[in-house]
C-alpha cells in the first residue's frame, strides 16, 4: 500500500499506469477472496461459544471503528455529518483482518483454525453488510445521491408491485 501511494502522488505516469491497472484489479480481488473464503469452515460454528466469540469480535471491531472515527474527528472538529457516518463507512475495510488470518496459523492447529474461521466468517459478514451500510452511511450524510439509473430500477419495481 505504501509502494501504491509513494507511486502515484510522485510519478507523472501513475494516472496511466492505474488506468491500464484497473483492467485487472478487479479478478485480483475476486480472486483473493475466493480463496480467503475457500479457508472457511462453517462446521465450527455448530458451537455456541465459538458463535458468541464471533458475534462480540465482530461487535467490538464495529464499534471500535465507528468510536474511534467519532473521536477522531470531533478531536479534528470535523463537522457532525462526519462525526456521525465517517466510522459507518470504516466497516467493510477487513484487509487487517485477513492478515490476522496468517498470524493465527502460528497458534497451532487448533486454535489458529478456530480463530481463522471466527476471523474469515466476520470478513464475510463485513463484505456482505458492509458495502450496503456504507452507501447508506454516505447518502444520508449527504456526499452521493441516488443515481439516475437506481431511481429507474425502482421507478420499474414500483410499476410491477402496482400492477401485481
């Protein structure tokens, strides 16, 4: 990340370089959690304790997110609409999370697969929630709108819910 960001606030060739890039970032992605996913054993959730340890872990890190965010940016008197929502867009970023992943395989068999599993199934439920919980954070604190295309697609929906 640091190579990224030393690369293209320096280099006069950066914009072109990420444009020809953005062809083949995407199936990087894809791939990456493709095979994150493919670690996920959901036969250990089968027990509760295990759940329980996910639901908090995945409480906890929200709310540090949101908190942490909330703080910070009262501590920078950033204005309320960012106090608000800046933490809300914080949640889907699980790219620490998936490095804990490695650092788990080194508790041995056991525990790094219990901790793996929790850590890989709150990734999914980030990637799920997230995304939806970010663009409702940003349109209600006012920096996007509904696009034309998304009020075309409801404006079809509504059609069809009246006609049924």
């Amino acid at each position: 990340m640091m190579l990224g960001t030393v690369f293209c606030n320096f280099s006069e060739y950066s914009v072109d370089i990420m444009n020809r890039s953005s062809k083949w970032t995407s199936p990087l992605y894809a791939l990456f959690f493709v095979l994150s996913g493919a670690e996920l054993d959901l036969g250990v959730f089968r027990y509760p304790a295990i759940v329980l340890i996910g639901v908090v872990y995945i409480l906890a890190r929200c709310l540090g997110k949101y908190y942490g965010a909330r703080l910070s940016s009262s501590l920078m008197h950033c204005n309320e609409t960012v106090r608000k929502y800046l933490g809300i867009t914080l949640f889907p970023q699980a790219g620490v999370a998936l490095g804990m992943v490695v650092t788990a395989q080194a508790l041995g068999e056991e525990m790094g697969s219990m901790v793996r599993n929790i850590i890989l199934f709150s990734v999914l439920v980030y990637e799920l929630a997230g995304p939806q919980l970010t663009r409702i954070a940003l349109t209600k604190a006012g920096e996007i709108q509904a696009g034309a295309d998304d009020a075309k697609n409801r404006a079809r929906f509504e059609k069809k819910a009246k006609i049924a």
